[in-house]
C-alpha cells in the first residue's frame, strides 16, 4: 500500500476520534463537580486567592494553575477547560493506538490497522469512558501523565542499559498526576517495585539508582503539593483527606445507600462489570493477558513486562477506585483502562494467540463494525460539530453574558453553580467557589471549624445574605439544596427571569 495512503488512514481516524470527543464532551451537561476546579481557578486569574488560602478546596491543588494559566487563553471558561480535557483524552488514545499499531509489526498494514483501530474503538464503547472523558475535572489529565509514565517504567526495565533518565521522567509525570488527583498517589508503590522484580538483570548498584532517580522524579513533581501541606496543613489535609467522610455523612443524611459500604460497593462494582461495554475488555483481558500463564508456568517467563506492570498496579488503582465513598463511575476508568493496555499487549505475547488472530480477524472486523453502529450515535446525538453557538459549552458561556446584562458588570450571584456567573465575569460567593459542596456539608462542622475552613451553614442564610446581598440568586442546578434560595427570594420581592438551558434568575425588586 502506498505509503501517503497508509499516513492518510492513520491521521483520519485519529482525527476522527478528536472530533468525535470534541462533539461529546462541549454537549455534555455541567457536571457540579466541575465548579470548583473552574471556580478556583478564575479566582486565582482575576484576583489572585489562592487554594486552601483563600477559600476551602477540596482537591490536589495543580489543575487549579492549569486552568488559570488557560484562563489567560479564553474567557470561554467552560469551553477552554474541557477543550483541555479533551485534548488529553485524545492523546491517551493516540498513544494507545500507536503502541497497538507498533506491536504488531510482523503483520501486514490492513491487520494492524484493524487492531489498532479495535484498541480504541473496544475503549470508546465502555460505559465508563463515555461518562468520564470530556469534563472539566481531574480524570483525563492525569490519566494522560500516569499512562506515559507506565510506558516510560516499562521500557526502563526492558532495557539492557535502563535509563535513569526515563524513570526520573516517569516519576516527575507520575508526582505531577497525583498532585492532580490524589487516587493515583498508590501508583508510586508499584512503580517503585517494578525494577526489582527484574532484578537479575540489573546490578545493585543500578536498581538503586532506578529507585532514588524515580523517588527524585516524584516528589520533585510533588513540591509545589508538599508546600502546602507544610504551610497551611489543616486547610490541605481537610480538603484532601477530611472533607470526604463529610461528603459521606451527607450522602448518609440524605437516605443514600448506593455503593456506601464494603457489600454495597462490591455490589455496585458488579454493576460496572456487567455493562457490555466493560464486561468485553474484562474477558478480554482474561482470555488474552491473563489465562495463557495461569494455566501453564510455561508461560509466566514469557509473559512481557507491561502485564506484570498492569497486575503489580491493579490492586493499587482499585485501592483509588474504592477509598472513597460513596464509589461514582468515574473511579473505574483507570482500572478499565488497564485491562485494555493488558490485552494490547497480551494478544502480541504468545504466538498461540496470533495464530488464533490470524483466523479471527474477520469476525472481530465484524464484530467491530456492530460495536460502531451500537456506539456512534452516542458520540453523535446530536451531532452539532457546525454549530459551535449551540454546544452546551457556548450556552453555558452565552448565559453567564445574559445575567451580566440584567444585573450589570458589578453585580455579585448568590448560586451554587459558579461556573455561571464567572462566564459572565461577575463576582461570586467565595463559600460558593466548590459549588454545592462545603454549603450541604457545613452542618456537620462546629462553628469554629467552619470559620477556619472558610464555609458557611445553610441555617445561616439569612445572615449571611443580610451581610452581602445578592444581585441576583441563579437556581435550576442544585434542586436539593435551592429551596432556602426560593422563599428567601420570594420574602424579599424577587422576581424571576428565565434564562436558556431553563433555568431562573431572581432578581431583586426595583429601589
């Protein structure tokens, strides 16, 4: 085949993976835990406050700067965040596709692209992938870092002469995605052991460096991390580590019991594993990975090191999956993830395997060509590629203009969706940054605790409102918790507006 043409294939299917995420993640509605990623961002950009300083943050710290950096790009801040997002996502399945692509070198180019293409294609189907990627939140990011520090880790122990140089990289990328997203600080365990389970093949000297330039890598990256945890310790560690058994108790307050506790959890982890999508990579990683050198010790010497990566992490990216509770589908992305890596490189382990390929590639090009007409319309509905004002992205963009011109460029929102009003460059409520989640848990916090964290209690809305009072209170995103909002507003005279996406701006009457 022409090599020009072989390129085109290649481009055009990577590319249309980009616009295939572009059109899902700009349509998707906002999801509330993306407020406070945003909202503590456009508060650092404009007016310089700071997390954990400033106002509670209930996260890693980095994606903050991330954003605000981006914020200096766009004041499309919705649309620049999740277009980040998505370049992220986009380039995690380019890699994938490559490294796909490049295992199979002994076939000829029809067979690889096949492969490849059904790598990430067996990917775009799961229930998982489809509900994580494309938000403005810390999933694809980090998930980008951890799988190019995978790949760096695995080649260092390939490799006759390893390069300090990769595992240093490997762990700055993986101290980077833990300063993003906490869940992966496990990782750092697995990593570390890696080139020891390899270790005839290495003198001690250089195991040694391996370890001390991957350590160096990591906590390099976690610096900025550590910074605060040394300098404002209570506010750093309530966000990171206190913060979530409130989350719990106002999940318990509120009569929930999905994947709550060890049954529940194992029972709503069952959930996950079913949906065809997820159930497909699980078995494929069984039948492709993992079932040659379970049943033959034959086997377990030819077994490639990313596999015996992949199982030495997989206890560790579950331990990330379930620490929190309750468990939401996004936790199972990573491990999920994996399991594909693990068939990826399974199907070019053993020659048994290739044989068997070499008879099944039509049934799965068919099986494939199913999967596609299954999926696509979810990637496509509605297909609004052309009409960039209508994406959710823009509306959300176009809203936030809509109440600054009722209520002016000074005016300050009373909202637990700060994205909103921040679109439109107007203040907000610095209790409100994280969105609905400090104001639902302040009831579990004394007085002197809130105080300290910078959150207020709903018992004192009142107060509160008397001391600052809004120019406007924006509702129609925290149905639960607005109530108060709406008699306080109807006690004062407020009239409604309604906006697009159906939501309500209550004013103030006339002075």
């Amino acid at each position: 085949m022409n090599r020009y043409l072989k390129y085109t294939l290649l481009i055009l299917f990577n590319l249309t993976v980009f616009l295939l995420l572009l059109n899902l993640g700009m349509n998707k509605p906002i999801d509330h835990d993306e407020h406070q990623f945003i909202a503590s961002a456009a508060m650092l950009q404009r007016l310089g406050w700071l997390p954990y300083v400033d106002f509670a943050y209930f996260h890693q710290p980095y994606l903050v700067y991330i954003y605000a950096a981006l914020f200096h790009l766009s004041d499309k801040l919705l649309f620049i965040t999740r277009f980040f997002s998505i370049i992220c996502a986009t380039a995690t399945l380019v890699i994938l596709f490559r490294q796909t692509y490049n295992l199979q070198q002994e076939r000829p180019f029809s067979e690889r692209y096949l492969l490849a293409a059904g790598s990430v294609i067996l990917l775009l189907v799961t229930p998982v992938f489809h509900h994580t990627v494309g938000l403005a939140w810390n999933h694809d990011f980090p998930m980008l870092l951890t799988f190019l520090a995978f790949l760096l880790q695995a080649k260092t122990v390939k490799a006759e002469q390893p390069s300090l140089q990769k595992t240093f990289l490997s762990g700055l990328l993986l101290g980077i995605a833990t300063g993003v997203r906490l869940s992966f600080a496990p990782l750092f365990a697995p990593f570390f052991l890696l080139p020891f389970l390899y270790r005839k093949h290495f003198s001690r000297r250089r195991l040694i460096q391996l370890a001390l330039f991957f350590s160096g890598g990591f906590f390099l990256a976690m610096l900025p991390s550590l910074y605060y945890l040394a300098t404002h310790t209570d506010a750093y560690l309530f966000g990171n580590l206190g913060y979530p058994g409130l989350n719990t108790l106002f999940r318990e307050s509120q009569g929930y019991t999905r994947s709550m506790d060890f049954f529940s959890k194992a029972f709503y982890a069952l959930e996950m594993i079913v949906q065809p999508g997820n159930l497909i990579l699980i078995i494929g990683a069984f039948l492709f990975a993992l079932k040659q050198p379970l049943i033959s010790a034959a086997y377990k010497d030819r077994l490639r090191p990313e596999i015996v990566f992949i199982l030495l992490m997989m206890p560790f990216l579950l331990m990330g999956t379930f620490a929190a509770t309750p468990s939401f589908k996004q936790y199972f992305y990573p491990p999920i993830f994996y399991l594909l890596v693990a068939i990826v490189y399974g199907v070019s382990s053993f020659p048994e395997i290739q044989q068997q390929l070499n008879k099944r590639l039509q049934h799965f090009a068919l099986f494939l060509l199913i999967v596609i007409i299954y999926t696509l319309p979810r990637y496509t509905d509605p297909f609004q590629m052309p009409k960039v004002k209508y994406w959710h992205a823009s509306q959300v963009h176009q809203m936030g203009e809509e109440i600054r011109e009722l209520i002016g460029e000074d005016g300050r929102v009373f909202t637990f969706a700060p994205i909103i009003p921040l679109e439109g460059g107007l203040e907000i409520y610095p209790e409100l940054i994280t969105g609905p989640f400090a104001w639902r848990t302040g009831q579990f916090l004394e007085a002197d605790e809130r105080q300290r964290h910078k959150i207020a209690f709903p018992d004192q809305l009142e107060n509160f409102l008397a001391k600052k009072p809004p120019s406007a209170i924006l509702q129609g995103y925290e149905w639960r918790l607005e109530p108060p909002l709406i008699d306080y507003a109807k006690r004062n005279n407020y009239n409604y507006r309604t906006l697009r996406l159906q939501k309500r701006l209550w004013l103030p009457p006339a002075p």
